[in-house]
C-alpha cells in the first residue's frame, strides 16, 4: 500500500491535471449541452374477471394468474402504430405512426396495475403535452375498437332475442340483460384502461443535471487519473524510489542528498554552495562509507554514475573535502578525461596533472593541485584539459601505478569517474580500486541505465559497496542546521 501511495504523490500532478480536465468537460456539457425535459403520465389497467361471460369475446383486458403479464401486455398495445399515429395528430406533428416513441419510453411500474408513460421534448410543455397525447390516444384506440366489436355483436345478440318468448327477453342472466349491458358499454370508454395520472410541465431539465455531470466529472477524473498515474509509472524509464533501486541492486544507500537548485548539465556544486541539510548529508555518507570500506588504510574509492548529470562530480568532490575535514589526507582524481569539470569549478589551472601522470613524464605527487577553499589535507590530479586522445593510455597498468603512486601520499583517494555506461575509459580505475560508489539522481536516472552499469560493475570483477541518492526532498528546518557553516562542515 505504501507503494502505491508513493506513485500517486510522485504523480499528483497529472492526477490534477486529469481531474481539472474532466471536470471542465463536464461543466462545458452541462453549460453548452441543450435541456431536455421528461414528463411522465400514468395508464391504469383494471382487467376484467375471466369468469365474466357478458363481455367475454370482446378482447378486453382479462386477469390472469400473473398480474404483471397482463400489464406487460397492456404496455404493448400502447404502443402499436394506431395509437402513434392518433397522438401526432393529438400534438400537431407530422411523421411516421411510430416516430413520436422514439421519444417515448412505456413500461409497467413494477408491482402495480399501472403504466407510465414518459416523454422527452426540448421544452417542459411538450414534454407534458406528449406524454399525456399517447396515454389518451392508447385509450382512444382501445375504445375505438371496442365499439367496433360492440357494433358487431349487438345487431346479433338483438335477432337472437327477438326470436325468444316474451317471457324470456327480459330478466338476470338472460340474452336481453346481456345486450343492455353491452348497450351500456358501447356509451363508455373502454373499462379495463383509463388514464390514472396525465402528465404537467416539470419544473426542472432532466438533463443536463448540472450537480451529476460534475460529480461524475469529478470521480471520471479521479479514477482516469490514477489509471494515468500508474500507467505512466509502468511506462516511466526514470528512476523515481528506492523500492526500485532494490530491484536492481542489493545495495545499501550510503547516503541521501537533499535536492539543490542546480541545473542538470551545470557546474558540480563545491561545500561553499551546499545548504546546512546538504552539508549534514555528505558528514552522513562520509561516516557509512568508512563505516563500508572498513579501517584499513589507504583505500581507493571510485564514484561513478549511469548518466551525466547525475550528480557524480558534486558527490564525490564534497565527500572528499568531508574526509579531509576529519584531518586525513586525500587525494581527489578526475577520471573523466572526456569532459573534465572540476578544475573550471575550482577555478584551478594546474600546470601539471593527469595528462603528466599518465604519459609517465610526471608522478602522482608531482602533480596535485591544492585548492586554498578545500584545505592542505585535500589535493587534486585535475585533468588539464579535455583529452580524448589519451583515452586509450588509461589501461590497466597505468591506472593500477597512479593509485599506488596516490595511495602511498593519501589516506582516501577519490577518483571521479566518467558515466561507465556512456564510456568505458576508467572501467581500468574502477578495477583498481578498492570499491565503487554509485551515485544516483531521483526523477532523471534511468532504470534500464542502472541495470547495464550493475552488469558492467560485475563484469570488470569492480566492487560496489552502496548508494549514494541525489535528489531526495529535504528535510524540514531543524535548529541543528541553523548554526554556522564554519562550524558545520568542521
């Protein structure tokens, strides 16, 4: 769960950004969308008994043993054709008997004798003046063709009384009281429907239902939203948590560096830029890569990355100035002989350095530069310019003599490795040295990255010993970090 509620923090913006559009589509629709109104009029159905032989052939409504059949079939007969056509002219439209139910919807109302008979228009009078149309033109048909029947019964039933006695005409449950009362139906409606409620005007839309459109926009876009978020973070090749840094390497995280204002492609940060919590993260990573690489001395520590950018260089200049403030002596090499860096950070111009050292012309101790802001303890092997060509000298042999050279002067020596995923020209130092510390950067490493650098680490037989994570969120203020910088990096 802690999982899941970290990708959603990471994403929370899309997770907005998709609501905030949802629900403008919703408050658009419901806005712009045009109103439709229903008004409903309701039908009831009283069927006859089955037993009643004096109606019987008529085709009325008859019970049955399932009350809702004869409803279902009530609703039926109310939408035939006839009655369609009966309520256009009810209305005044023109059409197809069966084009006025495409905005009518009839349907029994569950456990009940009756039929509602709902309708949609464009304003609420039509509504209204629709829906109360067909329920009086259903009756109209059914009594239409009642009488029809009626008109051909009782000419009948009246020859066969006049063929009878006098006596027998008249009287209870005779011919003649039969055909007085099938008279006295043809005068009425048809009894077994008649309307039971016409319909009125409503007083609102039913739809667009503003207060439900926003809703749904609301919940659409949540539910979209998080669909997004996870579906981005399957997606995503950067790295974004630790959990996925333990399902590539297992290995500890030494250290975890506050995010800095820096630009990516920028200058390496030096201690004098670092807030208070960054100086207290690099004491931090200090301590556990002592802690690591165990008290034998000198130890040779290469920091390297799976991309530029990453915050390589700035990790491993500030972890060798924290060493050097505990009062060893440390050696910081640039390796990355590609796209040296720190001489312009430090604003040095040595006159002799790794080119020196690595053609043989000059040893390690002959080449350092010191650095007044960083103290006697700390020296550098800078590279004094960009120089590609001398890529191909740095083999084994010659990194193996310039960290014996070093570590024979230094009790640390830190060596600034190039990305090894991008090129392979101090994979020779990380093979020399004694461990390897990787340098991550939350939101711009990428895990596909990661995992060929673990491969190239453990092909080159290098031994990476732990983490160091860039980019992490800050701690809040504490009074340990308001005290001076000078004391605070001591």
């Amino acid at each position: 769960m802690s999982r899941y509620v970290a990708i959603l923090r990471e994403r929370w913006w899309l997770i907005l950004l998709t609501t905030s559009v949802a629900v403008g589509v919703a408050v658009a629709y419901a806005t712009l969308a045009p109103k439709t109104y229903v008004a409903e009029a309701d039908l009831l159905i009283t069927p006859v008994t089955s037993g009643n032989s004096s109606v019987s052939g008529l085709g009325l409504l008859t019970e049955s043993n399932d009350p809702t059949q004869t409803v279902t079939t009530a609703a039926r007969l109310v939408t035939t054709n006839e009655v369609g056509a009966r309520a256009l002219q009810r209305v005044g439209r023109k059409g197809a008997p069966d084009s006025i139910f495409q905005d009518v919807v009839v349907e029994p109302i569950a456990q009940s004798n009756l039929i509602a008979i709902r309708a949609t228009a464009r304003s609420p009078e039509a509504a209204a003046a629709t829906a109360t149309a067909v329920a009086r033109a259903a009756i109209e048909v059914r009594t239409r063709q009642l009488r029809l029947q009626l008109d051909a019964t009782i000419p009948t039933l009246q020859d066969q009384v006049a063929q009878l006695p006098e006596a027998e005409r008249s009287g209870p449950g005779t011919l003649g009281e039969r055909v007085s009362a099938l008279q006295a139906l043809r005068v009425q409606d048809d009894p077994t429907i008649r309307l039971a409620t016409a319909a009125s005007p409503p007083t609102g839309p039913a739809s667009p239902k503003k207060k439900l459109a926003l809703a749904a926009g609301l919940l659409g876009g949540l539910i979209l939203g998080i669909g997004a978020a996870f579906a981005v973070q399957a997606l995503d090749p950067r790295l974004r948590r630790e959990e996925q840094l333990r399902d590539i390497y297992r290995l500890p995280v030494l250290g975890r560096i506050p995010r800095a204002t820096r630009r990516p492609g920028a200058s390496p940060i030096g201690h004098e830029r670092l807030s208070q919590p960054a100086v207290e993260a690099f004491r931090i990573l200090r301590a556990t890569v002592t802690a690591t690489v165990g008290p034998v001395r000198p130890q040779a520590l290469l920091v390297t990355s799976s991309g530029p950018g990453e915050g390589k260089t700035t990790t491993a200049l500030n972890l060798a100035y924290s060493l050097a403030q505990t009062g060893q002596q440390v050696i910081l090499i640039e390796g990355d002989v590609r796209r040296p860096m720190l001489a312009r950070t430090l604003k040095a111009s040595p006159a002799y350095g790794m080119a020196s050292v690595m053609d043989g012309s000059r040893s390690v101790a002959d080449s350092l530069t010191k650095v007044t802001d960083y103290g006697e303890n700390l020296s550098f092997l800078l590279a004094e310019r960009p120089m590609p060509s001398f890529v191909e000298s740095l083999d084994v042999s010659v990194a193996h003599r310039m960290l014996t050279e070093a570590e024979e002067i230094a009790d640390f020596v830190i060596i600034d490795s190039p990305p090894l995923t991008e090129v392979f020209d101090a994979l020779p130092l990380a093979q020399e040295s004694d461990a390897v510390l990787i340098v991550v950067r939350l939101g711009r490493s990428r895990l596909k990255r990661l995992t060929e650098l673990g491969e190239i680490l453990a092909q080159g037989g290098a031994r990476p010993i732990g983490i160091a994570e860039v980019g992490t969120e800050e701690e809040s203020s504490s009074y340990y970090y308001d005290e001076p910088a000078s004391s605070a990096v001591a």
